[in-house]
C-alpha cells in the first residue's frame, strides 16, 4: 500500500497540466523571438545559413560525417533524384577519453575515421592524383550536434558542449577548420563544405524523400539530446545583417533552435527533487533544462534516481544494489524495454531489473516501475509536444487551413512505444483541431542524407 501511495505522489509530479503546456508554448514563443534578434539568449536560434528547402529532384555524391552522441558516422550519400538515394556507412563508438580529451586527439581521431572508411568505399577517389595532391574534390557534409555559432553554411566555432562532451580547448575554435585541417593532414581530397545540426539535417532529409504534399518546416530530433529546426522568414532573422550581398533574393532561413537549452531559467518547466538531483550530477548544471526533462541522455538516470528515493525510504527492493546506487546506470533502453513488457506478470521488467540492476522485484514492485517509467516518459512527450505546438504557432504554420510536416528523429522517438502518440496528443491540447493537420513522420538518416543535402546546396 505504502508503495502505491509514492508511486502515485510521484507520478503525479510528473503530470503536466493543460494550462502548463499552453504556458510553455507561449514561453517558448517570447524566447524564439528573443533569441532571433540576438546572439546572447540561451536559446540560440541560430541560423544554419541554408536558405533552401529541398524538393526530391537533387542529385549527386556526397560525404557526410556526424558528431553528436556516442558513435561517429562516417557515411558517402549518392543522391538520386525522386527522393531516392544509396548510402554507405561505418559507425565507431567514440571513448570517454575522447569526449573529454584535447580537441587535437578527437578531430585527428574524425578524420583518420574518413580515412578508413573511403580506403573501404571510396577507393577510386582515394587513389586518384588530385585527391593525393590536396586538391578538395569531395564535398562532406559535417553534422555537428552541438551549440556553435555559425557565420556561414561551413563556418562555425563551438559555443559549449552537451550531452557529456567536454573537449575544453575546442570552445570558441571553428569546427569545420579543426576538421578540415586533420584532413588536410591525410591528404584526403575532402573538402568540408557545410556545418549540419543534425536537426537541420533531419528537415532536410525528410523534405526531400516525403511523398506527403505538405512542405516540411520542422526538423526534429528526441535522442541523446532533444533540439528543433524549422523554416524561418529571412526577414525575422533579424540578428544577421540583412543587407548582406549574400542574402539578395533569399526568403528563408533554417534556424537550429537549441531548444534543449529552453528556459534554463525554469519560469514555466515543471521541477521535481529528480530533476534537480539529475541536473546536479551533470558538467552542465542549470543549462540545457529543456533538454534534461525531455531526451533519453537523462530519462535513465531520473527513473533511477526515483527507484533509489524509494528504495532509501525503504518502500521499494529489499535493499540497494551496487547498480542501483551508480549514476547514469540506466539509459533509455530500459524505459522502452519497461514500457513494451505487456505481459501480465511483467516478466520482461522482472528480467531488466536483474540485468540492470541486479535486483529481484516482487509484481507489485514491477507494477510500481512501470508507473515510474510510464510518468516520466509521458511528461518527456508532453513537453516535446509543447514546443513543437509553439514552433508551428510562431510560424503561423496552420492558418489558412494548411497543413505542415515535420521530419523526427532520435532514439526515444524511435523506440519508446507511445511516444508519436503522446506528442500529438500535447500538441493537440495546444493546437486544438489544427491538429490533425499537422504530419509527423520519421526522417531516415538526417545526418547523412540531410547533411549530404546541405553539401550540395552549399
Ligand atoms: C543537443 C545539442 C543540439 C542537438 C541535440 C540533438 O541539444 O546541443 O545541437 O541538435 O542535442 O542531438
């Protein structure tokens, strides 16, 4: 009984209101508007410098490398028009010792990747003259998951890390150029023409291979970390020097939100004890708090952190576990593992609490873990569902009975069961009937078609 009585106090504290979610969108709304007037909000809206939406009609080959989690992807993209394309890729996991080296070691670690992986693929340009010479003859497309302020499609310098990387000596350093030059040094013939968010890269990819007639303007991903795109009026960019010669006779400008970075200040995000526990164990306390209610990096870590609350307060497991007691012991693989265990007895949630945690759980407690994840995982799709609702409010997306697509991404979205649902739902509470006009659907291989896409249009 005392089990069930924290458990439902708990879940309740994760449960968000119709009235916070239309705070949210309104809150959101007052940021972006901020952030695209200035370069020093939190949110940074930060304009890609892409100022084309594809059709499906592009053509060509392409490299498309991409930095933003725990792999690195090393990939070449032959475009076929039609919103077809082939692709070949090679992920490698990159250590911890990377992620919080020198910036030297990780960027000549990249490059010695696309080495590799063209002596595999693309041999014929490995061995040609001109490549060896140093002469750039490839385009790569460079997604880059991370803050940085960009000056141009492939000029960037690092504004902080995220999601567990910190490479100190390469903030404020241009991303493109430190990849460029550990290129340079393999003679490799590479030419990085553009700097990709890997949320930009998603709009992009799921603009050129949807068949759905309505224009995508939204990019989304909800992985490691969580962050938008979407397709902005040039004229709202209002930060950049509009009169520039390189913006004559463009409309449109994608803009990388960063909205994982959304309302650090927390006037509208709801906070738990959880929250501020998970927060506290992070290199990056009080930034990024959007992002750490929402993406997969934390969700782990905030169910494990309310399993161990109830364990201490002795109304859940016989006692703690070694595994219960190591932070980041979960990753979100367990709230969709819990999630998709239907079962009557939860024989699956029985088996992942052994694995992960090395604990054995009575039905009650299984139960119990399953409203602990489903609470969690819920507020993540509300929240979502809030900026997604605001975004398509900021851009005025459903007036005039349109309809608008959006190109998702990312581990949760993928995997968590309920998750599409859930984020239509929130939106829904937001948009009301505009909903239904609203299409969501995942985008394949953002970071390598969508960075490919921006090569090109480079
Ligand atoms: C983090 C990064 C952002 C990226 C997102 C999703 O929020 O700061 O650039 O788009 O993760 O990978």
């Amino acid at each position: 009984m005392a089990l069930e009585r924290e458990v439902a106090a708990i879940s309740s504290q994760f449960a968000v209101s119709d009235a916070e979610l239309l705070a949210i969108a309104k809150e959101y709304i007052r940021l972006a508007e901020l952030g695209l007037g200035t370069d020093s909000m939190p949110m940074t809206m930060i304009p890609s410098f892409v100022t084309d939406v594809p059709n499906g009609s592009e053509r060509g080959t392409f490299l498309a490398v991409d930095l933003g989690g725990t792999n690195f992807r090393v990939c070449s993209v032959t475009l076929l028009g039609n919103g077809e394309y082939k692709l070949e890729q090679k992920s490698t996991a990159v250590s911890k010792n990377l992620m919080t080296g020198s910036s030297k070691d990780l960027f000549s670690f990249l490059a010695k990747q696309v080495e590799t992986f063209m002596k595999l693929h693309l041999n014929d340009h490995f061995n040609e003259e001109s490549s060896t010479n140093g002469e750039h003859i490839l385009k790569l497309g460079f997604t880059f998951s991370f803050p940085v302020n960009q000056t141009a499609v492939n000029r960037g310098t690092l504004i902080r890390w995220t999601k567990g990387f910190d490479v100190v000596d390469a903030i404020g350093q241009d991303v493109c150029l430190l990849l460029q030059k550990e290129l340079d040094a393999l003679k490799l013939g590479v030419h990085v023409a553009a700097l990709v968010n890997d949320t930009v890269g998603t709009l992009m990819s799921r603009a050129y291979a949807s068949s759905s007639e309505a224009l995508t303007k939204v990019g989304l991903i909800v992985g490691t970390g969580t962050n938008g795109a979407y397709v902005e009026d040039l004229a709202k960019v209002t930060k950049l020097d509009l009169s520039s010669a390189a913006f004559s006779n463009k409309h449109l400008m994608i803009v990388n939100t960063e909205w994982g970075a959304f309302d650090n200040a927390l006037r509208v995000l709801p906070v738990t004890q959880y929250d501020r526990l998970v927060d506290g164990i992070t290199p990056n306390p009080g930034f990024q708090m959007f992002e750490k209610r929402v993406s997969g990096m934390f969700l782990g870590e905030i169910v494990r952190q309310i399993l161990l609350d109830l364990c201490t307060r002795k109304v859940l497991f016989a006692g703690p576990s070694a595994e219960l007691t190591t932070e980041w012991q979960l990753d979100t693989s367990f709230l969709s593992e819990v999630e998709n265990d239907e079962s009557e007895d939860f024989d699956g949630i029985c088996k992942l609490v052994e694995k992960s945690l090395a604990l054995h759980t009575s039905h009650a407690e299984r139960c119990a873990i399953k409203k602990i994840v489903e609470a969690v995982g819920k507020r993540s799709a509300y929240l979502a569902g809030a900026i997604i609702a605001g975004t398509l409010q900021h851009i005025g997306a459903c007036s005039n009975r349109s309809s608008v697509d959006l190109g998702v991404d990312g581990s949760v979205y993928a995997h968590y069961p309920n998750y599409s649902k859930l984020l239509k739902e929130s939106i829904k509470i937001i948009l009301g009937d505009d909903e239904a006009r609203v299409i969501i659907g995942r985008a394949e291989d953002g970071s390598g078609v969508g960075a490919a896409l921006c090569a090109l249009v480079a």
